[in-house]
C-alpha cells in the first residue's frame, strides 16, 4: 500500500477525534426531575433476569447504534427502559465522559424530565427495569459518599513476548486504582460508575454555586 499524504491531510481535517482503543459506546439519561421537595435524580434497579450486572442500581442507558449519536441513545433507551418519551426530556449536555477499563466510552447525557412524564408513576420494562426510585438532589448535595479504592493489577499472559520487547519477567509493570463512591439510600446503594457519574454532577454543581455571603 502506497503512503498517500494528501489524502492523509484530507482525513485529518474532518476527523474527530475518538477515545483510543474505545471499541464500544453507551450512553445514559442522568435524569434531573422536579417533584415535591424539589429537583430529585431518577434511578432504576435492573432487572434480576439481566445477563450482566443483574439487580445493580443505574441510570437508563444502555449501547449506542451505529450512526446513533450519544443524545439519541440516551433518549432512545430512557423510552425503552421507563416508557419516558423523548419529547418529554429537555437535554441540558453531556457530563464528563468514561473511558472505561472494558474498552469502552460511556457518555451520561444530563437532562431535566417532565414532572408530568413520571406522575403519577411509571411503567418500566419488566424485562430491563425491577424497580425505579428517587434521591433529592438537596440529599447528595450535603452527603459525601462513602470512598472505596483497589488496586488494579496488570497479569500479562505467559507467552507475553518479554524477550523480543527487551524486559525483563519480572517486569514492574504500572498498576492503576479504582475508586468507587457509595451512595447509601434508603436500603439502596448507588456506586460504580454510576456512583461516579452522580459524584461527577454534584462536583459541577457544587463549583457553580456561588458562596454564601455571610453579614457582619
């Protein structure tokens, strides 16, 4: 194959630029509702018949088509998932993205949900959905959550080409940490990366409030 450097220019200048090594997208709904009290983040329990990550509190979501742009996936999988239409949710952006250990991105979409839309309750997907429920964002706001951090370990496989590379077996190879929020509710636990995603939000929020001003 011949290097061909105008065709090369050509790519680059309408290329975006991707997350390297990303092989795989989701997108999620982190949905911003006003009810009594006011504004609340919405959560569904997937359902205990689900292959992966059975009966673990999230956000709707789920994996982008192709061509789906992460807004669409976000609203597409909120109406497949809580019967939410899209017409009811009024996107604010995206938050922060994940690229994940499993070679994946994951980008949460916030949006504010019609308070109409989840009044007087939903009807999710028994085959996605056990159970949806409600944290005050008033909650999260003046609750840490509770920190947890591992270690990741990098294991190479035995026919890692050590010699042909020039290293040693014993290699000392970087290791990574995870951290993992907690949010305890009400016999509930919101973590992971969706305890990532709430911890993110409330950081924005917290840095975009400006400070009580104090009389003398």
């Amino acid at each position: 194959m011949e290097f061909d450097l105008t065709a090369l220019e050509r790519t680059m200048r309408t290329r975006t630029p991707g997350v390297l090594g990303a092989s795989r997208g989701y997108a999620m709904l982190v949905p911003l509702v006003e009810r009594e009290g006011g504004f609340h983040l919405l959560y569904e329990v997937r359902a205990r018949t689900l292959r992966r990550q059975p009966g673990e509190v999230c956000f709707p979501g789920g994996r982008m088509e192709p061509g789906e742009t992460p807004e669409e996936c976000a609203l597409r999988e909120t109406w497949e998932e809580l019967g939410i239409p899209p017409e009811r949710v009024r996107l604010l952006g995206r938050l922060d993205f994940i690229a994940h250990r499993t070679n994946s991105v994951m980008w949460p979409i916030l949006g504010v949900v019609d308070g109409g839309a989840v009044s007087p309750r939903l009807h999710p997907n028994p085959a996605e959905v056990e159970e949806y429920f409600f944290i005050p964002l008033a909650h999260l706001l003046e609750t840490e959550p509770i920190e947890y951090t591992y270690e990741l370990v990098p294991t190479p496989a035995e026919n890692f080409p050590y010699e042909l590379i020039g290293i040693p077996r014993d290699y000392p190879w970087q290791r990574g940490r995870e951290n993992v929020p907690v949010y305890p509710w009400q016999g509930r636990a919101v973590w992971g990366v969706t305890g990532r995603i709430t911890r993110s939000l409330i950081s924005l929020i917290q840095s975009e409030t400006p400070p009580c001003e104090h009389s003398v």
